[in-house]
C-alpha cells in the first residue's frame, strides 16, 4: 500500500480539499499524460505552502522506491 502524507487526513485539510482541486487545475489545466503527476503534486504543494501555510509531501516523496509517470 503507498503512503500518503497523513496531513490529507486532518479536518483542516478536508476543508480545503475541494478549493485547492480548483486551484491546482486552473495553474496547470487537466491531466495531460506520462509525468502530470509531478507536475501536479509540485503545483499542490506550492499552493498549500503559499495559501495555507501547509507543508505536504507528495507521493513520490513518501514512497521513494515506486516510480510513478
């Protein structure tokens, strides 16, 4: 099973989970093949430091021996 960084769990996060959803898509647009994924977690992180003051790991992070496209 792959790790998630458990901050995803939390009631503060959940409540922002929807508006962060909307942010990340219009910065970055729609999946848009092999490797989106990086971009897209670097573009979450980002905006949960910027707007949130929240530090999040990515999946990759976490689960350094799993390669993801």
């Amino acid at each position: 099973m792959l790790k998630h960084d458990p901050i995803e769990d939390t009631p503060e996060f959940q409540a922002i989970k929807d508006e962060l959803e909307k942010k990340i898509i219009a910065k970055i647009g729609e999946n848009s093949g092999m490797g989106y994924c990086y971009l897209y977690w670097a573009t979450k992180r980002d905006i949960l430091k910027k707007d949130y003051g929240i530090e999040w790991s990515s999946p990759a992070v976490l689960n350094p021996r799993v390669r993801f496209d």
